[in-house]
C-alpha cells in the first residue's frame, strides 16, 4: 500500500467533511496534524493516531517501526508549535516529547488501544518518541 498517499487522501477526507470522517480508523482515534516545515517553512498536515494524554492527546513518533523519525516529528523538533484537529474540534499545541518518568505507563495506553505500536517497538532499535501535544489556551481578548 502506498501510505504517503493514503495520508493524503485520508487527511483531505478529514478536512473536508470538517471532521466528521477519518477521525478513526476502527477503534483508534486519529488527529490532523499541522506542523511548519523545518526546511520548507510550510504548513504541513498529516493524520496520526493518536491516544488521550493529560489535557489533551499524545502521538507516537513510530513511523512503523522504520530506523528513522517521522518528518512530522522532526518538524516538531525544529517547531514545538502545532495545530491540531481532532474530529471537529481545532486547537493550537505546543508538542513536548513525554517525560521519561511517564512513558511507561503511557506506552502500556498506547499498545493497549493500538498494539501495532508493540510491533513497531519491537522493530526497531530507536527509542521510539511519544509526544505530547499540549493545549495552548486562546489569549483573551
């Protein structure tokens, strides 16, 4: 399967039913993305699973168990700032990487609701990063 146009394809679903298809694949939730591209400096968007964290989601930086990140987590690396949208709801996040101390309770979340994550843990050698995507509160005007 070609998964770089399936994101597309799907990601446009997404965007253009406002939410109200694509926001899960079976069972797991999944969110659209929009980074800044750290070469680029453009918007780029991508559907991730992702998985209830503290005030808002976490996502998995698995990149299905490939040696390398994702793009999209390098993106956050250069650019913490993100938007998210998750079914109909849209908000702005700052993307933190999960804190040692708490990943391994939320990695037993994570391959509870999606134990393709296990496979991808095993598949690879990198530590795998799991990613906060923190609420930012709208400035009051």
């Amino acid at each position: 399967m070609n998964w770089k146009l399936f994101g597309k394809v799907h990601g446009w679903l997404y965007r253009i039913s406002g939410g109200r298809f694509g926001a899960r694949m079976g069972w797991i939730d999944v969110a659209l993305v929009t980074t800044t591209g750290r070469k680029s400096g453009e918007a780029r968007t991508v559907p991730i699973a992702c998985y209830p964290y503290k005030d808002s989601i976490a996502v998995s930086a698995s990149n299905s168990g490939m040696a390398s990140h994702p793009a999209w987590f390098l993106n956050m690396q250069a650019n913490p700032e993100v938007s998210v949208q998750l079914g109909q709801e849209k908000y702005s996040a700052v993307a933190e990487v999960v804190p040692d101390d708490e990943r391994e309770a939320l990695w037993k979340i994570v391959t509870e609701i999606n134990s393709h994550q296990q496979d991808y843990l095993e598949q690879t050698d990198r530590k795998i990063p799991l990613v906060w995507l923190r609420r930012v509160e709208a400035a009051e005007s």
